[in-house]
C-alpha cells in the first residue's frame, strides 16, 4: 500500500463507537446497554484495576470514531493520564462522551471540559440514569426500566430524576428485576462473555426475568452472600471507628455491607487480596450517619500510599499496594471521626 492509500484508508475507515463502561455492577452494564441502545457500537467493560489499560487500548485504535465512558470514577492517581489520553482523542477529532457521578476534582472536570470532552457529570443520580436522561430521545420505552433498576442497586432511587423513573413500574417489580440483575452480575465477575450477554439482552428490551437462567443464578448467588454473611460475623474486627474483614471467598464488595451492619460503626471495610497484581481490592461503605466524604478521605489516602482509589461520600473503593494494607486502615481510622 501506498502512503497516500494507507492514509486514505485510515481517514475512511473511522468507524467505530466503543463504550467503556464499569463492569462491577448494574448501574455500569446498564449504561452500557443504554449506550448501545441510543448509538450502537461495541462495549468494553472493565473494573477499577484494568480502566486505564482499557482506555489506552481503546486510544489506539485507528479506527475509533466516537467513544462514551461511563460510571468509572477517577482518582488521583490516574486522573492526569485519563486528561492526557482523551486530549490525544480530541486533537484527532474523536468524540468523546464522559458520563459518571463520582467525584471529580474540579480542576481535572475543567480540563475535560476545556479539551471539548462532552461532561455529563452530576454526582447526584446515577450514570444510567444520566445517560438516560441525556439520550432519552434516542431510547425506546424500556430504557427507563433499565435506568431505573440501576438506580436502585448504586443506592439512587430517591433521587430526583431516579426516583420519577421509578414511580413508572410497580416497586416490587422494579426491586427484584435490580436485584436478580446485579446478583447476575456480581456472580459473573470473571465471565466477559455473560456479562456481554446481559449487555445486549438489556440492550434489546429485556427484562431480567426474560434472561435465562437468571433467576436460578441470582438464587445461587444469594446463598453464597448468606455464608459471606456467616464467614463475616466469625473475621470481622473493628477499630474505634470502623468494623473491618479480609475476605478470602469472596469479593470485597460483597462482604463489605456486613463488616459495615455488623460492626455497629459508621463505617464498614472489607479488602480481598489479588496476589497476581500484587493489591488488595478495597470496598468502603457509610452508615446514613457518617459525616465525612469517604470518596475523598480514600482517594487521598489511597495515592499517599501508591494506590488509587476513590467514589461517593458513603460508597467507594480503593487499591491498595499489598505491604500497605495495615497502614491504610490505621490512617483511614485517623481520618474518620
Ligand atoms: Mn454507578
């Protein structure tokens, strides 16, 4: 191939729309359902450890054209380089869409904007629903349904444009579509493939109970958080401020509830090793009477330590280098009052 042909080819076939979305979740899988409803396109999902491989990855496809991403939080550690990687989009002409509702530091929310990334940014209703309420007009009926399930698992629905999107639908039926949805979810963490599949069976109108199979799955699922909920009451520990648990079978974010209902604190922690990369994998949950923003507190303390982390005032998550777990929960403990 010629220069001029390799070039040429290169400008025609500009083609793609990717969205890179949070796997961990139903809010996450929902916005990507919705985004692949409104726009079509492909979806990468990926979890907190792997986001900026992801996105760097999605950068140097020659072919992209237009990219979303969304309910991926930043943190201080990856925040610059997600701000250098999407300026090297927009200086290409690419598109690209930011939906979240984490917290962001205001400086980096101004360079995004400055860049002419499209910011839906609002940290009071959740990604699906913002994306839904942005595109509702490219979105049948259904997505609302959708938007409204994931509002219900990150903890949204009585928020204002959430909890309308809720009013819809009989509230029984609303609550167990989300929960079957996100035991679905939880339990395929390592199925790439499921969780593709319940992208695009959301992505075509269907509702959870139309997924087969995902009934009986949820139902497994929820036997193995009751002996989560067994293995936290016999590890939990606490600090004067915080119920925490290491948890060996389980996922971080499942155990976490407990640590944080069982301790009797304001706070709960649990933390999971991943001794292939070397971390632990952190959730941190807030009672309704927890004061400080636990996002910030974490985020901070997490990039001190040569982690990452951060998220939602009483939701958020960090990573955090495997030799400084001791040290993190003792400053996190200094830090929460
Ligand atoms: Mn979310």
């Amino acid at each position: 191939m010629t220069k001029l042909a390799a070039k040429t080819t290169r400008k025609a076939s500009r083609t793609k729309i990717v969205c890179l979305s949070h796997k961990e979740d139903a809010d996450g899988i929902s916005a990507a359902a919705l985004i692949r409803q409104a726009f079509g396109g492909q979806s990468v999902l990926v979890d907190y450890p792997s986001q900026m491989e992801a996105l760097e990855e999605i950068a140097n496809d020659e072919s992209l054209k237009r990219l979303f991403i969304c309910d991926l939080g930043l943190s201080k550690k990856n925040q610059d380089r997600f701000v250098d990687i999407l300026a090297g989009l927009r200086k290409k002409r690419i598109s690209v869409t930011y939906i979240d509702h984490h917290d962001i530091a205001p400086k980096i929310r101004r360079q995004l904007e400055k860049i002419g990334v499209v910011m839906v940014h609002n940290v009071n209703e959740c990604a699906s629903v913002l994306v839904y309420q942005k595109f509702e007009r490219k979105l049948p009926d259904h997505a609302r349904f959708v938007a409204a399930c994931a509002a219900i698992t990150d903890y949204m629905e009585d928020r204002p444009i959430g909890s309308k999107l809720l009013q819809t639908y009989d509230r029984q039926f609303a609550l167990i579509s989300a929960t079957v949805l996100t035991y679905n979810i939880v339990s395929s963490q390592k199925n790439a493939e499921y969780l593709h599949g319940l992208v695009d069976s959301l992505a075509d109108s269907k509702y959870p109970h139309e997924i087969k199979g995902a009934f009986e799955q949820a139902r497994t699922g929820v036997e193995r958080l009751a002996e989560v909920m067994e293995s936290v009451k016999k590890d939990l520990k606490k600090t004067t401020n915080f119920g925490y648990v290491e948890t060996k079978d389980s996922g971080a974010g499942g155990a976490v509830n407990f640590a944080l209902g069982l301790s009797g604190k304001d706070v709960g922690v649990a933390y999971k090793l991943r001794s292939s990369h070397g971390i632990y994998a952190v959730s941190v949950r807030g009672s309704k009477d927890c004061k400080v923003h636990l996002g910030r507190i974490v985020n901070a303390l997490a990039s001190e330590l040569g982690g990452s982390g951060g998220g939602h005032n009483r939701a958020c998550g960090a990573i955090i280098p495997k030799p400084k777990i001791k040290t993190f929960l003792h400053k996190l403990n200094a830090s929460i009052k």
